[in-house]
C-alpha cells in the first residue's frame, strides 16, 4: 500500500483503533506511559461506542504499516448519547467500579473510569443547527499530510448525505493549531466552558447546501 487510504471501519478494527486512541490519548501525545493499568480505557469510551452504533459514520484510516488514524462520529448528538447510556455505558460502570478517594490523586485510568459513571453529554445551541458530532485521532506517522482534511471532508460528507445540517465538536481551548485547522474546514466558534488552559472549546460548521 503505497499511501494511506481512508475506507469505511469494520468490526475487526476495533482492537486497532483502540490502540490509536491511547497512542494520542494525552492530549494528542502518546498516552500508553499513563494507560499501562487499562490501556482500552479510553477506546472504550471514546471508539467503541461510535464503532458499535454509528458505522455508517465511523471512518479508519490504514496505510501499509496498519490502522493509523479514525474520523469517527455521530448523526443525532442526543439518539447517541441515549443509546449509549442505555445499552454501553451500564456494562462499563459493572466491570469498572468508580474510583474512590480524592480526585485529585486519581491515576488517568481511574480518571476515565470515573467517567464512566459521569458521563458528559453537552451539546452545544443551537442543537437544530449542529446535531452531528465528530472527534479525529491521527498517529504521528500520518499526521502533517493531508490526511485529517481529507478524512473530515469524508466525513461531513457522509453527515450531509444523512441530511444532517450542521456537525460540532469539542476541543481543548487552548489548542491553537487545532483550532486553526478547523477554522480552515469552515468550523466556527460556538460556545466554550470553563477558563484558562482546561477550558473546552465547541466549535461548529453547516452542512446545507
């Protein structure tokens, strides 16, 4: 395989997408130092669930080496959540008792496990307008080549062809050059939460033509 290509996930990707989520689970860095405990902790939450609910919007990316990258999202933000709540999070919350103690000595693992039981389901207004949602993860060895724009376009492509009409997503406020990059694919400014540098920036973009 000469180049990366961007092809629809399947069942069988799972345990290596998995792996690019921890791969970029520190804020875009290697996570697997921090995850060494519970290195699916956080394909659990953030993969799996598109994976298993949202094939018709859960992109992979593969190149000779293997899987290096997912554009994955979700058509109706809330239908997601409902049936994530209802039928993916009760299983984690089973297997993986919500830590104890004080938060502020949790390990990352017990962090995301605590979120398990305290998911966040935020969406930004106005909901008619940006109902879809998406996330990216792209290992180092594709990055700076294209591949996110490309894989995005796809994205928002298969989105407005399911007739949604606006997509959103939540990123680190202090994110510059994510933020730039986003900017670039027409996403805008929609709300933020927090201050400072822990701050979660929602940014949003139209899909009518």
């Amino acid at each position: 395989m000469a180049d990366a290509v961007v092809r629809l996930a399947r069942p069988a990707d799972r345990d290596a997408a998995y792996h690019v989520c921890l791969k970029t689970g520190d804020h875009g860095r290697d996570g697997e130092p921090y995850y060494g405990d519970d290195p699916d902790a956080l394909g659990r939450l953030f993969v799996g669930p598109y994976l298993a609910f949202e094939p018709a919007s859960s992109l992979i990316l593969e190149d000779s080496h293997g899987v290096c990258g997912y554009a994955l999202g979700a058509l109706d933000s809330r239908a997601f959540y409902a049936r994530y709540d209802a039928e993916w999070r009760p299983h984690l919350c089973a297997r993986y008792p919500e830590p104890a103690g004080d938060p502020g000595q949790w390990t990352r693992v017990e962090q995301v496990h605590a979120w398990y039981h305290h998911p966040d389901y935020f969406c930004p207004e106005p909901y008619e307008a940006y109902p879809s949602h998406l996330h990216i993860d792209l290992l180092p060895r594709v990055q700076g080549r294209g591949h996110g724009r490309r894989m995005i376009e796809r994205l928002l492509a298969l989105l407005r062809a399911h007739r949604s009409p606006g997509v959103h997503l939540g990123m680190w406020a202090s994110n510059d050059r994510a933020r730039a990059f986003y900017q670039k694919l027409g996403f805008a400014e929609l709300t933020r939460l927090g201050t400072g540098g822990d701050a979660t920036l929602y940014m949003g973009r139209r899909l009518e033509e």
